[in-house]
C-alpha cells in the first residue's frame, strides 16, 4: 500500500508537536508568573492521511486550541482553568464516535470541553498538592500519560502529591476519581469512573536513575482493563570516550488482576535498551515484552501508547498471546539549523511478534523531521508504514503534518 500523494505533498510542509506533554514545574511556573496571572494557550492544525486494507482511506484536518488562565500565588494556593475545542476542517475519517465505518480511524473527534480545573498548594516544604482535573504524566508516560499526540488529551479527576522533602527521593502518590480519555465526552467510552492509585519513587542511583512503581487501576466503566502493576526502571548514561557515550535503560513489571476485573493473571512486562550518542547522532536497539496468556494480555491503558509499539498505532490493545518489539532507532539532531532553533530526524524500524516469539505480527518504519522555529512555533512531518503478517493486523499507511503555536 502506498502513501497518497495528497499526503506526502502536504506533509513536506508542515509537522506534529511531541507525543508528550510535560507539566511546567511548580518553581518554574511561579518564576514566569505575573502579579495578574498567566494566560494559557496552545494550538495545533494538523492533517492526518491513512490507508488501511480493508478500508476506505482516511483524510483530516483538524484543528486544536486550548486556552487557559493561572493565577497567581497566595498564601501557596494557584488556581488554573482551561478549555479545550477540537473542530474538524476536513472530517473525511472515522471519529470513533459518529463513523462512518467503511473509512479508516482517526482518534480526533470534534470536542468542546474542560480540559483542566485544578489547584494547586505548595504551603508544605518540597512539596506539591494538586486536585481537580489535571495533566498528570509519570515517567515517559509508558503507564500514565496524557496522550499528547493525540488533539484532545487525556485529563484526570484527581488528587496527586509530588514531594522531594525525602531527599533524594521524589515520591508521587495520586488518586483517580474519573478519566477523560481522548474520545471526548459525546463518546460512551469518553470517560471511565476510576476508583485507582498511583505511586511512583524516583531516586539517583550509581548506575543510573532508578524509578520503582505500583498503579492500582480500578475502572467501574472498564473492568477488564482494571489491574494492579508492580515495577521498576532502571536507566542512565555513561560516557566511553570524549566524543561516545553509551545509553541504557533496564525494567520489569509484573501485573495481575484487581478490583472490578474478574479475570485471574499475572503476566509480566520486561523491557531493555542500549544504545549509543556521538554528538548529534543518537542509535537505540530495543526489545520490548508484554506477556499474555491467549486469553488476557498485559495492558496499559492510560498510557500515551502513540509513543510505543510504533507510530502505525496497530497494537493500542495487546494481543491476546502478547507482544514482543524489537526496534532499531536512530536519530540526528541539528542544532542551528538555517531556518528555526532545531531539527531533529529520527528513523525507526520494529519488528512485531507474539510474546513468545513463534508468531510474526508484521514490520513496521517510522519517519519524522521535527523544526523548532522558536519558543512559540514548531512544524514537523511524520510517517509510518505497518507491513502485517496476519490478517488481525491489516497493512497501513499513515502520515501527519502540523504545525504548532503556544504563548
């Protein structure tokens, strides 16, 4: 199957922003502050163009804007409010709301709605309280993130503390009372009642930065993706010359059934990662395992899974017999470029099978060229190419081009 030519056309021109968004730290965040508050805003018009077999292709130009307002501080207090409006320009796509269902899926339906409503205390020492709706992102968001790539994100009715005041650990503890997922509100599976915990321990160690976990997901909406997950991650650099460094990364998870999931499992997770830096150029070989039983599969649903398991998005839900990712990543990075503060190329081959390695799913290539013209504007063009081996798994073809503004 091969890209239209609509597509590549447009995508030469523009680009997507990160997949993740990080939240502005709290001592960052009163620093920029002005005595009146800070006006939030954020934009982005992206064009999406799939072609799955089996399917009629899929073509969107949607635009995203977000605008906020934060206060400023008193007495340790902030308050943040912010809404969110998501409208299709071109809606020649499956929204996953309204269809149609000949055409392909994408996850951008139109949306108007509160996006965050929190506030925020700092009256503790190195410590930090929030409650409302709110971004929260753990780590890399490989189990908890809010889905960036995505225009509408995913939001949290909760209450999170992060705290340092147990140096040299930074400990976050949160409690989900709902999800917003990116479905939006007119969607049945827009949100789920959540009666979940999350904990997460972060310290420096010799061999790198070790990071130990424990989410206990409770979804009154969703029961059979409820689990309880324990973990650890261990990751860091070394350098091997003045011009090389070796990267590595090292984590296992094991998880198992909780609250309303009736099922009964323990499956593991395990991921490794090694690689190289030599100035610009970065070179990553990974090996990614999510167990699974044939009946039930390790699963991470609140994880921003556009930034695993390939840009394609074909396994968003792991398979029933698992899932094993061998990837090869390299990317190059330029600093000043002539147009813009940075570029950045990043090319990634992966090889999908089943946990145990006896059944091929397909391959996969994933492409992107990301411009940061300065700290308002960023373009980037991006492609995935998926070549399945089964029929569960159609080949497809997928290419974004956006561009962003924020102040």
């Amino acid at each position: 199957m091969a890209l239209t030519g609509r597509a590549w056309a447009v995508g030469l021109l523009m680009t997507a922003a990160p997949a993740v968004a990080q939240a502005q730290s709290p001592a960052a965040a009163a620093a920029a502050s002005s005595p009146a508050g800070d006006i939030l805003f954020d934009s982005r018009l992206r064009y999406e163009d799939v072609g799955q077999d089996g399917l009629d292709d899929a073509t969107a130009l949607t635009l995203r804007a977000r605008l906020g307002w934060r206060s400023p501080v008193y007495s340790g207090f902030r308050l943040l409010v912010e809404g969110e409006a998501v409208t299709a320009l071109v809606d020649d796509y499956n929204d996953t709301i309204h269809g149609p269902a000949h055409r392909a899926v994408v996850g951008d339906p139109e949306a108007l709605e509160l996006n965050r409503l929190q506030i925020a205390w700092t009256g503790l020492p190195d410590t930090e309280v929030v409650f409302g709706r709110q971004r929260i992102v753990l780590g890399a968001a490989r189990f908890v993130g809010n889905v960036g790539f995505r225009q509408n994100e995913q939001t949290f009715d909760a209450v999170k503390v992060t705290t340092k005041a147990f140096e040299p650990l930074t400990v976050t503890w949160a409690w989900i009372d709902k999800v917003h997922r990116v479905f939006g509100d007119d969607s049945p599976v827009g949100e789920w009642r959540s009666d979940s915990h999350l904990i997460n321990i972060e310290a420096p160690t010799p061999a790198g930065r070790l990071t130990t976990y424990g989410y206990l997901l409770d979804f009154a909406d969703a029961p059979a993706q409820s689990s309880a997950t324990w973990g650890a991650r261990l990751e860091g650099s070394r350098p091997l010359s003045p011009e090389w460094s070796a990267l590595y990364a090292l984590e296992y998870a094991r998880q198992s059934e909780y609250g309303a999931n009736p099922a009964r499992f323990d499956l593991d997770y395990g991921q490794i990662s090694a690689g190289l830096k030599r100035g610009p150029v970065t070179g990553t070989l990974a090996l990614e395992r999510l167990d699974g039983d044939g009946v039930q599969a390790f699963q991470t649903p609140l994880a921003t899974l556009h930034a695993f398991q390939g840009w394609a998005d074909v396994f968003l839900t792991t398979p029933p017999n698992g899932l094993r990712d061998v990837s090869a990543t390299i990317s190059y990075t330029v600093a000043r470029p002539p147009l813009g503060r940075s570029a950045v190329l990043t090319a990634a081959w992966r090889d999908f099978q089943d946990a145990d390695a006896s059944v091929r799913y397909g391959r996969e290539l994933d492409v992107s060229a990301r411009l940061t013209l300065d700290a308002r504007w960023a373009l980037e063009v991006k492609a995935a190419h998926f070549d399945g081996s089964q029929v569960a798994f159609a080949d497809r073809d997928k290419v974004w081009a956006a561009v962003d503004y924020r102040f």
